[in-house]
C-alpha cells in the first residue's frame, strides 16, 4: 500500500462519522404540541385583515398568533376539507370534502349554504361578483350579496376536472375542452386540450397566464396554457405525488408528497426545499412569510427562504465560537465538532465517554490555547494547533479575557485571578508587579494567581481603554486595577450581575433578570443615543463582534450598528432553544439543538413589513359595539372588554404591547393575551391606548375613547336639587319653629 494511498485511506475512515450533515430553509413549526388542532392541514388562506385560516381534519380554524379559533356549524356531518377562498366583500367561504359548502357570517360563526342540487366536491373559486360550485355535473354561480344561485351550467362532455379563475373569467375542463364563464355570466368554449381524460389536473394563475399540471403519471410536466394548447415548460419526475399548484413570489410552486418544488416561469429548476416532507400546500403572507401545510407534520412558516438551518447527526451544537471562516462548537454529548458553513466540511476535534456538556470554550490562536470547560466541573487546557491536552484545572471557569501578551485573565466557581503558561514565565509584563504578589499555585503547563476574594466569580470583563478589570460576583461587582480591587456600588449598595459589555464607549451591565444598566451606577449615564438600547430590558446575552452589537432577548436576536445605535435587523427566537450565536462576516451563525441556524443579517429591518397590531371588537356587558367613535354609555354599562389582535408572523417586527387608561401608566400585555377586561369601572371619561416596541422604536397604535355616564343620583343637577331642597326645608322649618315661639310667647 502506497503512501498516498495510505493518506486517501486514512481521510476516508476520518470523514465517514462525520458526513451526515442536512441543510435545509429555516422554518418554525405549528403543530398539535403548540396548540395546533390536527398535525394534518390541507388547505392555508391569508384574508386581506391579515388572519391565516387552514382546514385540517378537525375543520376550519383562523389563526391570530396565539390562538386558533374553530368553525363549526351544527348541520355539519363531516369537519375535515380543504377549500378555503375569501370573497370581494372579505367572506370567508369553506367546503368540506363530502362537498357541502359554509360561510363565516357577520356574527362571526359558520352558516351552510343550501345547495339547489346535489353537491359535489370540487375546489372552490370565485371572481368578483360569484362563488363557482359543482352541483350534479353542472357548474353553479352563487351571488355573493344574497347568497342565492343565479345560473347554472349543465356541463355533458365527460366530467368537469380542473378550474381556475383569471382575469375575472371562469375557466374549467370537461373531458378534453377547455371552458370558460365570462364575468357577465355566459359560457364559451376556449380551447381542445391535447387528452382525452386526466385524473386530478391542476390549474394556476398568475393573472398574466394559466399554468396546467397534473397530480402524477408518466410524462408529467408544467404546461402553459394558450389558446388553443398546451405549451410544456418542463418535465417532472413521474414518482413525484403534486398535490397543489400556485404562483408564489414569481415562481411555479408545486406542493407535493416529496417536498416543495420551485421553477421560474420560464421552467428552470431553481430547488427542492423539505425533500423528506408531505407538503399539500403553500401561500406567501403580506410580511413574506412561506407558509407551508403537510398532511403529517402541521404548518411550517419560513420567514426567509435563504434563511438556512444545517443539521447533524448525533450531534446537538450547544456553545459556538467563530475561528476565521469556521466554527469550533461544542456539543451536549461531550464532543467539540470544527465545522465550515461553506463547505459543510464537519471534523470532530474531542469525544469524550462521559457524556458531560462543554459548556463553554475559548481560543487564544496566538499562544496556541484552546480551553474548555465540562459539566464534570474541569477545566482542558489544550493545544490548539494538535488538540494535545496540557492542563486540567479543578475549577468551572465561567469566563476568560485576554489581559495582555503575557497575563490571561479568568473567573471560576469558587475563585478568580490570573494564569500564565509556564514558557512564559521569562517575560516581563508591566503588571508583574501586581500580579505575581497574589497566591500562586501550578497546574501542568500553567501557573495561576488567585486574587483572595472569598466570592463565587461568575464573569470577568476587560474595559481596554483604561486597562481596568472588571470580575462580576455573586457578592457584587468589582474593578482591578495596578493590583486595588474596589468594589463598585450603587447608592452604598452591592449590585449583582450576570454579565457586562462596553458599545459606543458606555459601560454596560445586565442581571438575571435581564434589566439593563449603565456603568458607573451613579451616573447619569443612560443618555438620549443609548435610548433603543435601553427599551430592551430581558437580556439574556451580549456579544460585540465586527463592529455589531448583538444582543439575545427572551424572544429575540437584535443586531445594532455603531453608527447612532441604529437597530440593523433582528430575528425571532421565541419558540427555539438557543444555546450561542456568533459572527462570521455578515452571517450570524445561531447554535440550537436542533442544528445551526445561518442567517444573514443583511437582510435590514427597514425593508421588512411590518406586523399589524388590530382592534377587533369593543364589548360592553357582552354587548359589541363600533371603536370608531367616542361612545357614552350609562352607569351600568362599565364592564368593558376588548379584543385586539397581533398579526405578526414569522420574524417578528413587534416586540411587546403596551396600554395605558387616561394618563396613568403603561402596562405590559402579556404576549399570550388578546383581551383586556375592565370590570366595573367608575364614571367618567375613559381614553384607552395601545402602543408597541416597532422594530427597536416605540410606536402608538389605536386608541379607544368612551364616557361613562355617573348615575342620576351622583349628577350636578340632582346634588343642586338636594342642596336645594334641604335649604329650603331648612328655611321653612326655622320659620315654623318662629311661629311656635311666639304663639307660645302671646
């Protein structure tokens, strides 16, 4: 065996364990485990209000963001179907799968349409004055205003496949013709289709041409329609299952068995996105958010398409540090795993067999040290350059910090200082001095200094512009400098944190409870440029790398640019489980245990549509009324209630919620709440407002204004009449009691 056959050998055994890496779109699941009523949906509808309504097996259901609310009609025999159109008036029309068809009437519940003849199931499409059915082999116009048939259309030429609405004409096939119905109702035969009978076409528009395919079979393809054939784009593999066509974002989009299809128009393939998923449909929402159906897995929303998440096998990245153009990351089944995103080249540099998380990790290239730090309470100093271990220190270091060529900085449980490795011992550094006075103990290729400080260290941060050490305890916060350790106190007091970060020269600090606060304490240091900063008060965690402040929220990734704290983009994380994140050029790389997210935060919040916020409804003792303008009620009408609604999907743009009642204080709405309850409130004038966190700035939204009459009793006029009516008693009484003196008097 050759030498360079040796090395082929030897890569190849290397790589195997390491190639079973997945990429796919990004997306965020709603499923029957977040409140989803039936993992199997068939059919996604956006309504012009901004509602996303689907029917799955257990019906029809409208969807706001947190809640799904059902349609049900008491003469329905059968929930399940997968035909959903909205109307020119902005009613929503349904049928289900035994063909039987509802609308959603003013009151907001499901009414059935009663049908003249037998109904068949056939999807439903309507253009600007009609609903098209399926009746008895005949195609049926429904009047949208009273609900009544108005024509209808015996079709005998085999039976009726296909239909599609364009350019406010009807068209559908029979057998081998093409039909259409004209808007003002009359029927005209368009064109012979080049078959005599196809099982389940599809048609699809973009309102310029008709696009033709069918569900599966040899010789399947993409046609254009024209006037009188059928021009083929592009062939489609014969074992592919199509279960619906549209137009989205200027491509043909086919929703099959086998994932989601994209082509141009012209026919190009442009790609296969979720090859392993059952997807029956997709629509793109006015944020631009792809929402895709599966008959098996639920509704996935992909706010980006470019978005991508990359998965592993047997491997659930944990904390990421960015090295160059790759990644060392750590994994929770103790492995540190070297991955590039370009190539998707994966190299497992340690496996241990105790299956304890390293839970934090850092690298020093120029002194060739890699460490990291294990669940099992140790700490691995390593090699970087052959991942040899050289150290292993008893102690969790929490956080590392470069001081300077010769001195490393650290804090850990238990303890906090300095280390050095012992190859350096020989050079001289200014703060030897201070330094080497401390406590010193040797461990393999290091020697520490512990500063005597009976607190548990729980981070360490370096200010560069005054070489000024800052060590974060569980005892308060403490600066280090030319060997005096001060501590830092608010007001005489020890303050707590969990963290610290320096933008735009300003020292900033954050707790557990995420609140964020300006350094010094005593300082009146929370100036106007820090002010879209300072509005995010749940910070979980901080970085500031290539010119970026990044900061993780509760909910929320947010990048700031240097220039006037400007917030540059943000991405959603509330229903992930994010580990770290860290930047490579322009994309942020998000570690969760389900794979690593790469998202490029070019992608500015200023060109993203914003979400809606919605004043749905004003109760008042369960009784609705308009919010439109100022209403007066009574006395006894003082239980208010209100519904709005968040329309806020994918990424969102809209942080938290806010009211305020009159001029009082703005109280938070919990994110999970669409209703605010007003029991029994006092006379008087009410202005309740609405206002949000819009994209890292406060924005006011609606407002409602109403008066609540006091009783008769409590009102000027009848207090004057009282006051009135005891003064002149009182007057009447005092004379008569005149009276009675001087009668008793003669």
């Amino acid at each position: 065996m050759n030498k360079v056959f040796q090395q082929l050998f030897f890569c190849f055994f290397l790589f195997i364990p390491f190639v079973f890496v997945a990429q796919d779109a990004f997306y965020q699941s709603l499923n029957i485990n977040n409140g989803l009523p039936s993992n199997s949906v068939y059919t996604i509808l956006e309504d012009s209000k901004g509602f996303i309504w689907f029917s799955c097996d257990e019906g029809l259901f409208r969807y706001d963001g947190v809640h799904f609310k059902s349609y049900r009609s008491r003469k329905q025999e059968s929930y399940s179907g997968s035909g959903i159109i909205e109307d020119s008036k902005g009613k929503i029309w349904y049928q289900n799968f035994d063909g039987f068809t509802y609308y959603v009437s003013k009151n907001d519940s499901l009414k059935q349409y009663q049908n003249q003849g037998n109904p068949i199931y056939f999807t439903l499409h309507a253009n600007s004055k009609y609903l098209f059915l399926l009746e008895d082999k005949s195609i049926v116009a429904v009047d949208f205003k009273t609900k009544k048939q108005v024509k209808s259309f015996p079709i005998n030429k085999g039976s009726i496949l296909a239909g599609v609405v364009f350019k406010d004409e009807y068209y559908f096939s029979a057998g081998s013709n093409l039909y259409k119905i004209s808007s003002n109702l009359k029927l005209v035969k368009c064109a012979k289709l080049p078959y005599e009978t196809i099982e389940y076409p599809f048609f699809f528009t973009d309102n310029r041409n008709i696009y033709f395919t069918k569900k599966t079979g040899e010789g399947n393809a993409i046609w254009k329609v024209n006037e009188n054939n059928l021009n083929k784009l592009v062939s489609l593999p014969s074992d592919i299952i199509v279960q619906k066509a549209r137009v989205l974002n200027n491509q043909l989009s086919l929703m099959t068995t086998q994932g989601f299809y994209r082509f141009t128009k012209e026919g190009k393939f442009i790609n296969i996105l979720f090859k392993n998923k059952n997807i029956s449909d997709a629509i793109i929402d006015n944020k631009n958010n792809y929402w895709l159906s599966s008959t098996v897995e639920g509704i996935l929303i992909v706010p980006d398409t470019k978005v991508t998440i990359t998965t592993f096998e047997n491997l659930f990245p944990y904390k990421i540090l960015s090295v160059d153009d790759e990644l060392i990351f750590t994994s929770k089944n103790e492995k540190i795993v070297r991955f590039n995103p370009s190539t998707k080249e994966v190299n497992v540099i340690h496996s241990g067999v105790n299956n304890a998380i390293p839970y934090y990790h850092y690298l020093d290239e120029s002194k060739d040290e890699f460490v990291y730090v294990q669940s099992d309470g140790f700490s691995y100093f390593t090699k970087f350059s052959n991942y040899k271990q050289v150290a292993k220190v008893n102690a969790a270091i929490k956080k590392i910090v470069k001081f300077d060529e010769k001195y490393t900085a650290f804090a850990a449980t238990g303890y906090m200082g300095f280390y050095l490795q012992k190859s350096a011992i020989n050079t001289k550094s200014k703060y030897d001095t201070y330094i080497q006075k401390l406590p010193v103990e040797e461990i393999g290729s290091y020697i520490f200094y512990r500063i005597p400080l009976s607190s548990r260290a729980k981070s360490v941060f370096k200010d560069e512009a005054n070489n000024t050490l800052y060590f974060i305890t569980n005892n308060g916060l403490f600066s280090w400098k030319n060997g005096i350790l001060v501590e830092q106190k608010e007001n005489g007091k020890s303050v707590v944190l969990s963290n610290m970060f320096k933008w735009n020269k300003q020292l900033f600090g954050f707790g557990i409870n995420g609140v964020l606060r300006t350094i010094p304490f005593n300082s009146n240091n929370s100036i106007k440029k820090f002010e879209n900063l300072l509005l995010h008060n749940d910070l979980k965690q901080v970085k500031v790398q290539e010119g970026k402040l990044i900061v993780r929220t509760r909910t929320t990734i947010l990048v700031f640019q240097e220039k006037d704290n400007i917030l540059l983009s943000s991405f959603d994380i509330s229903n992930l489980e994010c580990n770290d994140f860290a930047l490579i050029k322009s994309n942020l790389i998000i570690s969760t245990s389900t794979g690593l997210i790469n998202w490029n935060i070019k992608n500015e919040i200023s060109k993203r549509p914003k979400g809606k916020f919605q004043l749905l409804a004003l109760n008042v003792n369960e009784q609705n009324f308009k919010t439109d303008k100022k209403l007066f009620l009574n006395h006894t009408q003082n239980y208010i209630t209100i519904d709005f609604a968040l329309l806020d999907f994918g990424i969102k743009s809209i942080e938290n919620l806010y009211y305020q009642i009159n001029d009082g204080k703005w109280e938070q709405i919990d994110p999970q709440v669409r209703t605010i309850n007003f029991p029994a409130l006092a006379a008087g004038d009410y202005e309740i407002r609405f206002k949000g966190l819009v994209n890292g700035k406060e924005e006011n939204f609606h407002s409602i204004q109403f008066r609540i009459a006091a009783p008769f009793w409590l009102t000027p006029w009848f207090l004057s009449s009282i006051i009135v009516f005891v003064l002149l008693f009182s007057l009447l009484y005092y004379r008569y009691q005149l009276i009675l003196i001087k009668i008793r008097n003669n």
